[in-house]
C-alpha cells in the first residue's frame, strides 16, 4: 500500500507540461475507431499481467472487462478500465502499478473517455448505478458525479454507454427498464452534460431500447452527434445549437450490438455500422442514405475501425464466422479476409510500426492475434487465458476490446481477458503469451480426423453389438 501511496503522490507532482498526448474523447479513442495512443516519451513499456481480486463471483452477461481508454498523464502512459467488479482502475503501464481506484454501485461495461477540460485531465465513465462519474486522471480525485436516471425500487437493467466529449460537453446514452405495471417504461435516452459541473444540459429520447455509443463528427462547421438503436435505427443530431435538431436516420436491416464510426476522409464522409447478420453498411454522413452494403459470413456483434493503406481509407470489421475483413472504404470492394481461429467478437485497433501498418482483434478461441493490415497475413498470435466461468455461452454481448499505446519498439497491446486479467502485451518484443493459434483450416482437419474415427471404428462396433444379441 506504502509503493502505491507514493506513487501516486509522485504521479502528481510531474509537470503537467508532459500530460495528455491527445484525449481519448471517445469508447475507441477517435471517431474512427482506431483505438491508439501514441506514446513519445522515455518511459519502458514491457509485459504485465494485473489481476485485481481471484475468484469474485462472475453475473452471466456481463463483460469481465470492458475496452480500455489510454491517456498519457503526467508523462507516464496510462490505462484506464473497469468491468464487473464495479471498479474504475488507473493503470500506470510504464511502472506496471495501479495509481488508483473508484468503486461505483454497478458494473461498468463501456470504455471511459479521457479529456483536457481548463486544463485538468479528467477522466469519465458510467456505471451501471445510472451514473455518471467524472475524476481527475491524475489522483482519481472525484469532480463530480450525476445520477441520469432517478432511483426506484422497480428499476430493471441499466446500460450506459461509453461518453463522446465535444466542446466541453459530454454526451452519452442510457436505457433504464421500469417494470412497474403503473409506469412500465423501457426508454433509451441520450443525454448532454456539462464537462465541467455535470449539469445535464439535455435529456432526449431516441429510442425505446438500448443504445449504443455515441459517436460525434463536424461537417461544414456543424457539429453531428450520431447514435443508434439496439433494433438498428441509426439517428444523425444537428448540435450546433443549444436545441438539437434531427438531420436525418437509416434502418438497419437487422439488430446491431456494435457502435458506428465515422471518417470525414471519404467523398462522401460516411458512417460504417454491422449488424448481428453479417451486413455492413456504409452509409452517407451528409443525408443517411446507404452507400454500398457487403455481407459477413455470420454476425458483425462490435464496431469496425478505419485505417489508412497506401493513401486510401480502408475499413476493418470482424465477424462470428472467424474473419476479419478488410473493405475499401470509400467503395466497399473486399481488399482482403482472413480467417483465424475463433470467431471475432472485438473492435479491431489499427496501428503503424515503422511504416508497417497491424490490425489486432480477439477472438473467443481466447486469443488475440496481430494482423498486417495491408495483406491479412498473422503476424503474431497471443493466449489470454480460459474464461472465470464454466458452461456459459459466449457470444451475443458486447465483450471488450484490445486498444495499443504506440511507442516504436515498446509498442503494447492493452486488453482485459476473459480470464479476470489486464494484459500489456508488447508486440515486438518477446512475451510469455506467444502462441500458435489453431487455424481454421486445422480445426477442419480435426474435425474431419474425428469423423473418419467415428465412421471407421465406432460406428462398426455398434453395429456388431445388436447382431451378437440376436444371433445369442
């Protein structure tokens, strides 16, 4: 307790001159779901395995960990999570200890965001509490908190979804379920707080379900707050004004589990949205209309991330039928799909190593694996770990996913497992979770090696068992 007291005394002290490189404004770090932090300063990154408490009892449902925010405070880079244990964790990744932690009275399932208001670092999350929470990045001192919802003892479910900061304004939706038979309400509303006083500046429905994250972008000087329904409907807000006006929205043809991202670098700017059937959908930022459409084998149930290949935008998604896919941005034709060796539940991270460009998604044969973005070839492959629970099926929620902190040779992937751990996982040094991931094409080969044993061997004992008996 003494070495964490201390060092967050130390972290306080730093000049604030060396703070945040870039805020982490949103779930995915950016708009367009890059999820990276770049890191120049002279601190180490190595591997390091944090595990807060063993064998806490684990909810059905819930993610473990939810996706990481990364921040650069007080020089050292930092990470900031929270999951089922209904605690935000700091995590100094160069000194590989936690400089604090906040408890909250729910579980936290979306990423928290990471802003410079009048110049302190503040980090902000919700909490399944019907919370919000806003505390310095740097001691975890509390700023303020705001309740969205109102207390009762009928209330159902609670999601919140990972903030959007724009203009010292936050905003971030919420679905609340009242099962009182007098009021029996399932509304999904998204709100508008104040930075700095969480006052709450706006409060509007947009759905009877829940919501996604919302994701934010500027057009012609406008400003856009986009967010959509758990049933598909995607909705684009003009916020300019203090009154918000609806611009326009688009169905999705099926259900949707993953937020969109957005990139103003293609004409037009445009949307990217999955579904839980496998579309994928570029849709036009200016009018909502669809621009292309292409097909994954089998659910998209997470966001997709936007990266640059050779001067064009390209955009990366992953899928339960165990490929990722790489999709021209602005035309929707198929760069590249690669399958791995489970199926993909996470948002990619898209990141540059010396002019080489990586992709890393996790996937539920509990691996992360490390793509080169250009040609789909594995790079790498990492084991994080069986699952805390037993005989629970995963798939159909909205897991956490890897985010990297870019810094060169001490490039590291940070990603809550499964298996109740926080990894820093360097990619171009040597780690201990190095693994040949099986392939989908050895998983065939097993499967096809089973079913010539069954065919040849088992089967014909049964056969014999009945003959023997009669002839008996």
């Amino acid at each position: 307790m003494k070495t964490k007291f201390f060092s967050a005394i130390l972290l306080n002290l730093i000049l604030c001159s060396c703070s945040i490189a870039g805020d982490w404004y949103t779930g995915r770090g950016c708009a367009e779901g890059k999820a990276v932090l770049e890191y120049n300063g002279d601190k180490k990154l190595d591997e390091w395995h944090y595990i807060y408490k063993n064998n806490r009892r684990y909810k059905p449902g819930l993610a473990v960990w939810a996706s990481p925010a990364l921040a650069v405070v007080g020089g050292h880079p930092m990470a900031f999570i929270g999951g089922y244990d209904q605690t935000l964790h700091a995590l100094d990744l160069a000194e590989k200890n936690v400089v604090w932690r906040k408890i909250t009275n729910g579980e936290i399932s979306s990423a928290p965001a990471v802003a410079k208001i009048e110049g302190t670092d503040i980090v902000f999350w919700g909490s399944a509490d019907r919370t919000v929470y806003a505390h310095s990045a740097f001691s975890g001192r509390k700023l303020w908190t705001k309740e969205l919802i109102e207390p009762s003892s009928t209330l159902g479910q609670i999601f919140i979804s990972s903030p959007y900061i724009h203009n010292a304004k936050l905003y971030i939706s919420c679905f609340a379920y009242d099962k009182s038979l007098s009021r029996n309400e399932q509304k999904g509303y998204l709100f508008c707080l104040d930075t700095k006083t969480g006052r709450i500046l706006l409060r509007l429905q947009v759905s009877t379900g829940i919501l996604t994250d919302p994701i934010g972008f500027s057009l012609d000087g406008k400003s856009y707050v986009a967010v959509c329904a758990r049933r598909g409907l995607l909705q684009c807000f003009d916020v300019t004004s203090e009154t918000p006006r609806k611009v326009w929205q688009y169905q999705m043809p099926h259900e949707t589990l993953g937020s969109p991202v957005v990139t103003t670098q293609t004409d037009p700017p445009m949307i990217y949205l999955g579904s839980k059937y496998g579309n994928f959908v570029a849709i036009n930022a200016y009018t909502g209309q669809q621009v292309w459409q292409e097909m994954a084998g089998n659910w998209i149930d997470n966001s997709a991330a936007i990266g640059e290949i050779g001067g064009k935008k390209v955009a990366f998604v992953g899928s339960h039928d165990y490929c990722v896919y790489a999709y021209d941005a602005q035309t929707g034709g198929l760069i590249w799909k690669k399958p791995i060796g489970g199926e993909v539940f996470s948002a990619p991270t898209f990141f540059k190593i010396g002019g080489v460009s990586y992709l890393c998604v996790a996937s539920l044969d509990n691996h992360l694996y490390v793509l080169d973005a250009q040609t789909g070839t594995i790079f790498n492959s990492y084991f994080t770990g069986n699952p805390i629970w037993d005989k629970l099926p995963k798939g159909e929620y909205l897991w956490g996913s890897p985010a990297t902190v870019l810094s060169g040779a001490d490039t590291c992937i940070v990603y809550g497992s499964f298996n109740d751990m926080v990894y820093s996982i360097p990619v171009m040094k040597a780690c201990s979770l190095t693994a040949m991931a099986r392939s989908v094409k050895s998983l065939w080969v097993s499967l096809g090696a089973v079913l010539f044993i069954f065919c040849a061997v088992v089967m014909p004992i049964f056969l014999k068992i009945p003959l023997k008996q009669t002839a008996n």
